[in-house]
C-alpha cells in the first residue's frame, strides 16, 4: 500500500469543519468538549462562499458517481452507498412507487464519537446539501435529519430555516440519547412513532421505512462527502487518499478530537497530531470495535484494507489510544458494564447476557483465576449471533479482541496480582468520565475498587515579565494558548487538557524566553 504522507496539519481556521475543505491534508479540529479553536458556525452564506453552488444530478448519475469513488457508509458497516441508491431505486421502481425518503442518521449513541455531531453543528449545510440532492433525484418530498442532542436539533433547524421554504422540506426528530438509538430499524421505528428499539427482523429501509416507503438511510458524513464528491466531480475527489479507496475520512481521536485525513494515512501519525501515541494499544472502530496491540497500531494506516489486514475496521470512526498509565482489564471492566446497561431489553442475550458477561468479567479482574476467564469467554459466545440486533455481536467482540489483545494483564489480573495500574476512566463511560481528558478515575490496585479520586488540574501560567511574543506556545497548544491582535498570549493562565499535557511541557521547555510554567 502507498500513500504520500500528507503536509504539516493546520488547526481549523475557515470557522467549521467543512469536510474535505482541507483536502489533501489531515486536519486536526478542536474538541467539542472545550469548544476552543472552533470560530463559529457555517450558516448558508459562509457554506456558499466556502463550497460554491451544488449541481443537480440525475438518480443513475448519483449511482454512477458514487460507484466511480467507491463511497462506503461512515456509520459503522462500511456499506457501498452505490448499492443503497439503486436499492431504492429499484423498489420505487417495484412497488410503482413514486415517492421515497431519505434519512440522514445523526444519532450518535457512541460516546467515543463526535465527528457526526461536529459536522452537523458547525457545517449542517453540507450534510443537508448530500442529502436533498439525492432526494431530489430519488423523488422524496422530504428529508429527515435524526438526532439525540438539542444543539444539534437547534443547528439543523436554523440550517433549515436559512435555506427557507424549500422543496423537498427537511425535518428534525430528536430521538432519545441511547447507544441503541442509531441502529436503522430502531431509527425508522422512532420515525413511525414507534419505540425507538431495533425491531429484531430483516426489513431492509429501502425496502421499507419511514411511511412504509422505499428509504435512503445512511450516515450524516456519508451526506456530506456525497456532497462535496457532487461539486469536486470524481476525477478530482479521487486525486486525494488511496486509489482504491479515495478520498478522506473523519475520524473521532481519544473521545474528544476529530481529525479528517486521506485515506492512507498512518495512523500513528495522526495521533501525534493530537499529541497522543498508540500507548498499549488502540481500539478502532468505537464499542463496537476491536483492539490493535501497539505493534499493529504503530504499523496501521487509516484504509479499510490495512485495518482489515490488521482484524479491525473503521466501524464508527472512532480512534481510543489506551495510555501506559491506566489498566486495561479495569477499562474494560467499566466499558462492559455500560454496554450491559445500554441494552434494548428486548432479547434473552442483551437481557441476561450482557449483564452476566460484565459480571463474568469483574470476577476475572478480582482474582477470580482462570475459570473465571473461560467465563468470560463462554459468555461471548453464547450472545454473539443470537441477539434481535448487533448490540450483543459488538459487545462480546469488543470483549474477546481485549482478551486477545492483553493477555498477560488478564492473567495477572485472574490470579489475583493486578498490574498494579489505576483505572483512570480512559474509555469514556456517560455520566462518570468524559474521554481523555481527565476527571474521575478508579483508585490503583483491583480493578472492581470502586473508589474514587479527582484527577489534578494543571494550569500552563505565562509570565508576562518574560514573555517577548514568540508564538511558540500557540502553535504547540493551540487549545490552550491563543495569540492576541499584538502576537502575545491572550491570557496568562489557562487549564492545560490531560491529552495536551506532554504538548505543554514541550511548550514550556521550548519558550526562548523561559516565560511558561506548569501549576497545579
């Protein structure tokens, strides 16, 4: 596999994260957790100004362009959108159907991924742009945009309202926030005003989905690389990433980073442009996902074939490094529970096998030896394949990928020894950690110890005696340090992130001035 190593990346400045407007270079966006580096929102004349006018394309058109790109689903199965369009089309065509839907999924249940909902925040109109162009060939009257956050509800129906009264019309349904709630039946039955749980059958959208009509499902960055693949045309959308697989990919680093980059890129790469490394190792793919062992993380590139090779996927998009400092078993422990907690409730497996295989899984870290592992992996299988959706599947995966990927700290852990690391809430988990960037962790020792301690809080101070307006520091923490009018830090003190913690230290041992310092 070859790729060419993209330029030095550039911290967002054209005020969104329009994808694709950095094409031909990875693109490191601020997190949504502080909000920092973001300057605002693309509202319809700024996405103009940005993108130009999109063209009208005709249904087999749509087809042919995202068959010559090879466009893939960004929300998990990687399914060929080519496919999905002449799905649709061809059960129009079937039932003499005249009408269809289509659905933009924004759900973004999976709380190691934001890429979706930085896209809808602050470039909705790209997104709506995908997504009105296809119904307008396919013949829909309206367009959907499902999600589970009110500011991303308020993004969207100000995107709408901007665009004013417009044919097809869109509308915005905010759903409940649940990692369930983005699977596509449990999305189509919330649509029908139903309980917004998997169905548990095989009825495909485009088949049939919202009203019962042939539907266009598909992911919120999908839509908007359909959009700009619409303006660029397919020549030059190829230019960019991989030959066999064009183009760029968002991706969601450590819970709180989106980075959009061509597809080849290292991987390990990208993480030092957040100021991370593969650490043990790397879960690709979100909670559904699986593990690379550092070997394999330092080796991967960001392509489906190199992933694959590796036995990962994109899945959902999103990049977790697991740090040296935190334990794995612990981590994981966490993570399960959650996953148990998430479940429809619809099934024996998710029901009663989740929650048995988090417990399964608890023992085992307590010293439960090796019976307790054997659990652990009878448990795995006996929900995989058996459930009335993937939730049960991607659980025990994210499980037994663990167990295959630190081996020797589960044994540790069964014979009662430990590794002798704190749980410090790495993987986020809702309602108790909020990704990498600090907060609560589980004391050292046993991982099932329940309690709990404050990370500390560090501040990078300027002194400004010292100072002469270098600009080192913004350029090595521009989530931290931003330049004021004049080129010198526009405060003195600021909250230094856990993840941008070694970049600060950097920043303090490089000032010519010797005007940085690190407090507690």
């Amino acid at each position: 596999m070859t790729s060419v190593l993209p330029s030095p990346v550039t911290t967002s400045t054209a005020g969104a994260m329009p994808a694709l407007a950095s094409y031909g270079q990875p693109r490191l966006l601020a997190g949504l957790g502080t909000g920092a580096g973001w300057t605002g929102r693309l509202d319809r004349v700024r996405h103009l100004t940005v993108h130009g006018s999109l063209p009208d394309l005709r249904a087999e058109e749509l087809v042919g362009l995202a068959e010559n790109i090879d466009l893939r689903g960004r929300g998990g199965a990687g399914f060929p959108f080519a496919r999905k369009l002449r799905a649709v089309i061809e059960s129009a065509f079937r039932r003499q159907e005249a009408r269809t839907a289509i659905v933009v999924n924004g759900s973004e249940g999976e709380p190691s991924c934001l890429k979706d909902t930085a896209l809808l925040l602050y470039s909705p109109h790209l997104v709506l742009d995908g997504a009105l162009l296809a119904a307008r060939a396919l013949g829909a009257d309206e367009v959907t945009v499902a999600v589970t956050r009110a500011d991303v509800e308020r993004s969207v129906l100000d995107a709408a309202a901007e665009r004013g009264p417009a044919n097809p019309r869109v509308r915005v349904v905010r759903h409940p926030q649940r990692f369930v709630s983005g699977e596509s039946t449990a999305l189509v039955n919330g649509l029908n005003q139903l309980p917004v749980l998997p169905s548990g059958r095989s009825i495909r959208s485009s088949e049939s989905g919202v009203a019962g009509l042939p539907t266009l499902l598909s992911n919120t960055e999908t839509f908007a690389q359909f959009a700009v693949s619409a303006r660029l045309g397919a020549l030059e959308y190829r230019a960019v990433g991989l030959p066999t697989e064009p183009g760029t990919v968002l991706l969601t680093v450590a819970g709180e980073r989106v980075v959009e980059t061509p597809t080849g890129a290292p991987l390990a790469y990208l993480l030092g442009l957040c100021g991370l490394d593969p650490g043990q190792g790397v879960l690709v793919g979100g909670y559904h996902g699986k593990w690379l062992d550092k070997d394999a993380a330092w080796t991967a590139r960001v392509s489906r074939e190199s992933l694959t090779a590796l036995g990962s996927a994109f899945g959902a998009g999103a990049v977790l490094p697991l740090p040296e400092e935190t334990c794995p078993v612990g981590e994981l422990v966490r993570v399960a529970r959650w996953m148990a907690k998430e479940s429809a409730g619809q099934c024996g497996p998710c029901v009663l096998g989740l929650p048995a295989l988090a417990d399964a899984l608890a023992r085992a870290a307590d010293g439960g030896g090796e019976a307790a592992l054997e659990t652990v992996r009878a448990r795995s299988a006996a929900v995989t394949k058996r459930g009335a959706c993937s939730h049960p599947d991607g659980t025990a995966r994210l499980v037994v990928s663990a167990l295959e990927t630190f081996p020797e700290e589960f044994a540790e852990h069964a014979r009662g020894r430990g590794c002798g690391r704190p749980v410090l809430g790495r993987l986020a988990v809702p309602g108790e950690v909020t990704g990498t960037g600090g907060g609560r962790g589980i004391r050292a020792g046993r991982a099932g110890d329940t309690a709990v301690r404050e990370q500390k809080k560090e501040r990078l101070i300027v002194n400004w005696t010292l100072c002469q307006g270098h600009g080192l520091c913004a350029g090595l923490v521009p989530d931290v340090i931003q330049l004021d009018s004049d080129g010198f830090p526009a405060t003195a003190s600021a909250e230094v992130p856990a993840y941008q913690r070694k970049q600060a230290q950097r920043a303090v041992r490089r000032c010519p001035a010797l005007a940085l310092r690190i407090e507690e």
